[in-house]
C-alpha cells in the first residue's frame, strides 16, 4: 500500500535515523566521556535536533503540507547539531546522520 | 529554581494544552460523532496539530534559540487548526485552546 | 561505535518500524476506508500501539533498565493491534509489523 | 466536554507535569551543575522518567484500557527517579514531581 511518496518515505527514514543517533550518542557517548561532550549548549542542542527530527518524521506520516515548514526547521537545526558534532569531534556517526537528514528535509521543503 | 522566563513558561502551558485538547477530541468527540469529524484532512490536521504543540514544548523545556522557528510554525498550525474545528463546529474548547497556543507561539517566535 | 547490543537495536528498529506503520495505516488507509476501520476502539487501539511503540524504542535508546517493563507492555499492545487489524482485513503490513514488534519486545522484556 | 474521567484528567496532568520538571530539571539544573548530576545512570534514569511520563499520558488522553499496565511502568520509573534525585540532592521540585506522579499512575493501574 503506498501511502506517502517515496521521497518523503525516505526523509522519515532519514529522520528517525537521525533522531535514534542522537539520543544514543548523547546518552551514551557523550554522558561517558563528559566534559565538552556535555557542555550544557552542545547538550541541549543534541537533545533539541532528536525532538525535531521525531516530530518531523511524525507531521511526514500523519500527511498535511504542514510538514514544509517543519522539515525546513528540522533541516537548520540538524545542520548547527552536525557542525557542532563536527567541531567537539569523535562523534562522526552523528555528524552524517545530521547532515543526511538536513539534505532530504531541506529539499521537502521546498 | 528559575529555568525558563515566565513567558516561556506560560507557552509551554498552552502548547500542552493545546496538545491535550486535539488528542482528547480527536479521539473521543471526533471518532464517536464520525461524519465530517473524521474527514482524512480535519483528523489529520489535528493529529499534526498535537504533534506539533507537544514537540514546541518539548524545545521550550529543553532551551534552545531553536524553539522561535518552531513556535512560529507551531503557531500556523493552531490557527489552521482552531479554523477547522470552529468551520466543523462543536468543538469550542479546541477551538480556544488552538488561539491560544497560536497567540503565545506568535510572541515567542519573535 | 557500539553504544547498546545489535539485539536491543534490532529491537528498537522493529518498534520504529511498527510505530510508522501504524501512524501511516491510520491516518491514510484508515481514515480514507472509514466504517469499521473509523470505529473508535480499534482507531484507539491503532494510535496507542504507535505512541507505546516510540516510547519503548526511545526507552532502549536511552538506556536504562527499565525498558525490560515497557518491552512487556508493548508487546501486549503490539498482539491486540496485530489482531485488531486482521480481524478488521486489508492491513496485512500492519498486522506484521506489529507481529515482528511483539515477538522481539517480548524477547527484550525477559 | 467530558471526554475522560476526572481521576484520569488529574493523572494526566501529574504525568505531564512530572515529564517537564524532568526534562528542565536535566536540561539547566543536571547540565549545569555537573559533577554527579550528569552520571549517566543518573541523567539516563532522569530522560526515562521523562519519556515515561509522557507516554503515559498520550495512552491516557487516547484512551484505551492499555494504559492501565503503562501507568504501573511509569509508577515504578517514577518511584526510581524521585529517589535519585532525592540521594543526589538539590531537586526538591523534581522529587515531589515524580511522587505525585508515581501516586497517581499506581492508582490508574490498579
């Protein structure tokens, strides 16, 4: 039964991806190495990219054009979680799948 | 302990009820008097509504610059929503509960 | 970077697997078919089996033991949706999704 | 509009209100504070509160009798972090949040 194109199919899988990443990563990764890992701005935005990416993922699902503007939201902050990822370092995994669901979220909103 | 502003706080408030009101009525008073309440384009809209009000909180709480794009959506949404239900007619608390989130996701998006 | 067992995350998969199946079958097939498949205890039990499936894999990612009791509940949830939606017919991908989801939760939940 | 019993309604609120003390609590008092207060067992223990609680309330809201064995889960979660937080110390808010919700959901369950 197809009932979401599968170009939004695949950016519900990108963000689901990207929201397990992040919870697992700072909840796993981050809380046990400490430090910068959890410096309460890189922390708080790891946490925020996880809540939009679900709920992006959620709007997709349910199917109202609603999910344009969110997908554009969820593609910002995905890319600031990935910079920030990218900039402490050893967190490659979240770094792409920040930037992978950035791409496909930021091309639904067109 | 101080951790959001008031004003913050009270957003959250109504995005919380506003959450509360569209699932309660969706699944009760939507589902029960079927017809139009269960039309693809109301029930979704709802459904999308609450998705959207719950995960607004949840950024709010979380403490991000990132919630004002998502309240600004958030706020688009509740007032689609608030329409629908008062075009459909018979769900004033819905109706208010959508105002409401939408007027204080406005001022917290700017 | 191995941050919870290949066991659990398939877990986590199957709960997100079934999590989307069951928004998607909802709010698409089943608001679009209506009759029975509007009928408030079944749509009910539909969104309950999706947001206790989220929970349960948000729970394994984050990492605490107390995922053992919500594996049990999902499972639960997960047996009576899958009949549900056979008993009902025409939501084969629904009924497995939420097959596969039961089996590995109660597998989790030892 | 009554929609669900007023012993229900008041559970739903301890839930939600439990899950925001957690979330706020972890995100600026935790992450700030440091020390013992970003342990992971801790702050894991503190986010599945959180996820719990929220769970826990969407089941009700939607109403179906699953949320019986859900609010047990959340009983028992709610009971593990309140006593945490109360050993780690510092969390007064959170500790009452959490007994308040664990009293609740044990009597929802039964």
């Amino acid at each position: 039964m197809q009932m979401i194109s599968a170009e939004m199919q695949s950016c519900v899988e990108n963000c689901l991806n990207c929201y397990e990443t992040c919870i697992k990563t700072s909840m796993h990764h981050c809380l046990e190495a400490g430090g910068k890992h959890v410096a309460p701005q890189h922390f708080r935005l790891m946490s925020t990219c996880a809540e939009i990416c679900r709920a992006a993922a959620a709007v997709m699902l349910i199917g109202t054009s609603h999910h344009r503007n969110l997908c554009r939201v969820c593609a910002e902050v995905c890319e600031d979680c990935g910079q920030d990822c990218e900039r402490i370092g050893d967190m490659q995994e979240c770094v792409e799948a920040c930037r992978r669901c950035a791409e496909t979220c930021r091309s639904m909103s067109a």
